[in-house]
C-alpha cells in the first residue's frame, strides 16, 4: 500500500492523478457537502482529494485490511469500513454519488458490483476502468506480480456491455 500511494508523489504520478482527479470530478458534477461512496477505495487517493478539494463528504470501503490501514494514517476526515463490493452494507440510495476507480477490474462478478452501486446512488455512478486499447495496457498486460496482477482490461465495448448488462446505461 505505501508503495502504491507513494506513487501518486512522483512527477508522472502526480500529472496523471491530477488529469483523473479533474475528469472523474467533470463527470461527477458533484455540489460541496454532497456525499460520495469510494468503493475499493485503497489508500484512499481519490478518496482524500474529493473530500479535502471538492467539499464532498466521502465513505470509503475496501476488502483489503492493509490498504484501508494505510487510508486510516492519511484520511482521518474520511469514514472508512472493510466490506465487499458485491454486497454493500448501505440503505438504497444512501450516496449522492459513487465512485469506483479500477476496483472494479478486480472482482469476481462486476455485474452484481454494478448493481450494488446503481442501488446506493441517489444521482451518479462513475468508472475508471483499465482499457485494453491503452498504452498502459501494453506495458503491463503481462505483469505476473505487479499491481495489475490478475485485472481485466476493458475495451469500449465491452464497458458498455458491461454497463448494459447491469441495467445502467452506458
């Protein structure tokens, strides 16, 4: 986990996850005071600059207890809980929004992830997928043991099945 945000501190780092923070908040559209719900929410980068940069009052959730710990030493303002994405542990409609950036290419049955989100949202549901047609794609595509390490890489198409197939459109 550290490794992995430390990241975020190097120059490419911060270059891209400026341009996804700025993306992600466009298609938010989100109002200060709002709430968000992070699902796989790691050490909670993205997490972190919603509440702190864009006012929003933010959830963060993830299976993995080491990632979540890290999350706990940087974001004491976000509330945080261990659980599993295909059954989220919230009232319908509990969030104004919810995020879920690359998480998604890792559980077993995105489908039913999908599904959990669209049931918690009040108002957006926004991805971040790993695309298959990217330079990063095939930079790691083979990387055994790496951070990409068993992820599905999606194509525009596939996403858009994907989004169809939980009844949310895409």
């Amino acid at each position: 986990p550290a490794d992995y945000d430390a990241w975020y501190d190097t120059p490419r780092g911060r270059w891209i996850g400026g341009r996804e923070f700025a993306l992600l908040a466009r298609l938010l559209d989100a109002k200060p005071g709002e709430t968000l719900l992070d699902v796989g929410c790691g050490t909670c980068y993205f997490s972190r600059r919603f509440s702190r940069e864009a006012g929003l009052k933010v959830t963060g959730m993830d299976i993995a207890p080491d990632m979540l710990d890290l999350a706990r030493s940087k974001a004491p303002e976000i509330a945080l809980l261990r659980a599993d994405a295909a059954r989220l542990p919230f009232a319908d409609l509990a969030f104004d929004h919810v995020i879920a950036i690359t998480s998604l290419c890792f559980v077993a049955d995105e489908g039913r992830v999908l599904r959990e989100m669209a049931r918690v949202a009040r108002q957006r549901v926004v991805l971040g997928l790993l695309n298959r047609h990217s330079l990063l794609y095939w930079q790691k595509r083979d990387d055994e043991r790496g951070g990409y390490a068993g992820a599905r890489w999606h194509s525009c198409a596939e996403a858009r099945a994907m989004l169809a197939g939980a009844g949310l459109c895409g």
